[in-house]
C-alpha cells in the first residue's frame, strides 16, 4: 500500500452511498450480499449501486463474484486494514502509549467469539 492507493481508498469511500454499501459489505462477511440485494437495503436503483460498486471495486476496497444470475460482493477487508496500517505506519513516531488507545478501540469489533 502506497500513498496513491490510499488516497484512492479513502476517496472512494469519501461519498455518502458508497461509504454505506462498504459498510453493509463488512456487515455481510464472509458470504457478502448480491448487489440486487445490496440495492434494496441501500433504497437506491440498481444501476446507481452499479456505478458506486465499480468505484469500491477500482480502489480494490471490494470485489465482486458472479454466481448464476447474481453478483455476490464482498468487503476487501485486508486491503482497509491496508489503508489503516499505512495511515498509522509512522503513529507516535516510536510512543506506542500515545497509540494504544487508538488500537485498543478498533480492537473489540472484531474480537472473535468462543
């Protein structure tokens, strides 16, 4: 991950709409949602999520699998811990103390259950 491809992540995810789909994609991981489905959760016309989708797709912050008629789309969850790495590469400069908090927060969401 490089400055350019994280500027295209948080660009891509700097609309309204396609911060919500990202959204509802993580929701739905591991088995993603169809885009059909995806449009009617959003209320917004399939073409427009089409449109929004293909940017998620283009900043690599989600991928899209054909199975039969339908497209299941999933969150690239690897390339946002991606952005988020990179945003934080240099956090602190060398006081993890001072970043701990930060870690610790982003830590319980995803705490894996027993």
């Amino acid at each position: 991950m490089d400055a350019n491809d994280t500027i295209d992540a948080l660009a891509a995810l700097a609309q309204p709409t396609r911060m919500e789909a990202f959204r509802r994609l993580a929701a739905a991981e591991p088995e993603g949602i169809a885009a059909g489905e995806l449009a009617r959760r959003l209320d917004i016309p399939q073409n427009t999520l089409s449109a929004h989708l293909a940017v998620l797709v283009r900043a690599g912050l989600a991928a899209g699998d054909r199975q039969g008629r339908s497209i299941i789309y999933r969150a690239d969850l690897a390339a946002l811990r991606n952005v988020v790495l990179f945003l934080l590469q240099d956090c602190c400069d060398g006081r993890p103390e001072i970043c701990a908090p930060l870690i610790a927060e982003l830590s319980p969401c995803c705490v894996p259950q027993e």
